[in-house]
C-alpha cells in the first residue's frame, strides 16, 4: 500500500512537472548548470521562491519565450537563493531583474514590475529594442473587471481576492521554509 502511495505521487509529480514546464524553452541557470557562453542573445530572470512578483511573471515570460519571432533568444531563470555568485555578478540588488545580454555583454537590466498587466508587452518591447529585432504589434487589450480578476493579485478591495492572495503568499513562503529545512537534513 505505501509503495503504491509512493507511485502514486511520483506519477502526479512528474506529470504536473511536464505540464508546467513542456510549454517553455527556459533554461534553468544553477552552479551544476552555468550560463552558456553564446553569441545569441540572452535574457537572463532573476528571481526568488519566495517573491511573489517574480511568480506573476513567470507566465508571461514563458509565453514570451514560446513566441516565434524569439526563437533566436536563449531565456534563462536564476534563482538568487541558489546561484549567489551569479546574482552578486551582476549585481542583483532586487528581484525579478531581467538582464538583456547581447554577445556576453550586458546591454540593458530592469529591477521590479511596474504593473502585471502589461509586463508581457513591456518584456517583448524590451527585447525588440535591445536585440534589434523587429516585432509584430502586441494586442491592446482593454483591462475589464473579468481581466483583472482572472489575475493573481488583489485589484480591487473585494476581501475573498485579497485573503485568497494573501494566502497564496503564505502557502509560497511556508514551502520555501519548508524547503529550506528538508535541505538541512540531506
């Protein structure tokens, strides 16, 4: 009965694993896993666990990277907790900071978001101007009340969207401490 437990959750783990991740082409920069040395363009996401800014982004990124006029752009992910040398490299003094290298040289950084809604069109704007690439005109889109509540944060003072944030907030932070604990004892 364990073991089929066992099963059971590895099944599910490695499915949700696919399903969040089949969709991306981000590569993951770690200690065991440097940045590449390349001649494409790079934009490198500077992150943490536990920022919820940088988990609000994440999505738009993504989608960002599966567009095909950006198939020439290697997107990589740095988790600041993990790879300090390289946060410290580049001189990371926030998170999401997006560093836009061009031939190992760094051309422009962003520290923070100014707004959710349009950090995808912003990102892409980016991109265009500091890889010279031209791109196709994002979609306008008028931000209606459906809009703003299908996001992850609280836009209007509605309490079930600000105490379901908030404890989407809670639940990241406790599984990084979690994280962090399991990590002592390995």
């Amino acid at each position: 009965m364990y073991a089929r437990s066992i099963t059971h959750v590895t099944i599910c783990a490695a499915t949700l694993l696919l399903v969040t991740h089949a969709h991306a082409k981000i590569v993951e920069i770690t200690t065991t896993n440097p940045l590449p040395t390349t001649t494409q363009p790079v934009v490198i996401k500077f992150a943490a666990d536990w920022c919820s800014a940088c988990h609000h982004i994440d999505a738009p990124f993504a989608q960002i990277s599966d567009e095909p006029e950006f198939q020439h752009i290697i997107f990589a992910h740095v988790d600041i907790d993990h790879n300090k040398e390289l946060a410290k490299k580049y001189k990371i003094i926030g998170v999401p900071t997006l560093i836009y290298l061009q031939d190992g040289i760094q051309k422009d950084q962003s520290v923070g978001i100014k707004d959710v809604h349009s950090f995808k069109n912003n990102l892409r704007e980016s991109i265009c101007t500091n890889f010279n690439v031209t791109c196709k005109q994002a979609p306008v889109h008028t931000i209606t009340k459906e809009f703003a509540s299908s996001q992850n944060t609280p836009h209007d003072h509605d309490a079930t969207n600000i105490l379901q944030w908030l404890w989407n907030s809670i639940m990241r932070i406790f599984n990084y401490c979690m994280n962090m604990i399991k990590r002592l004892f390995v």
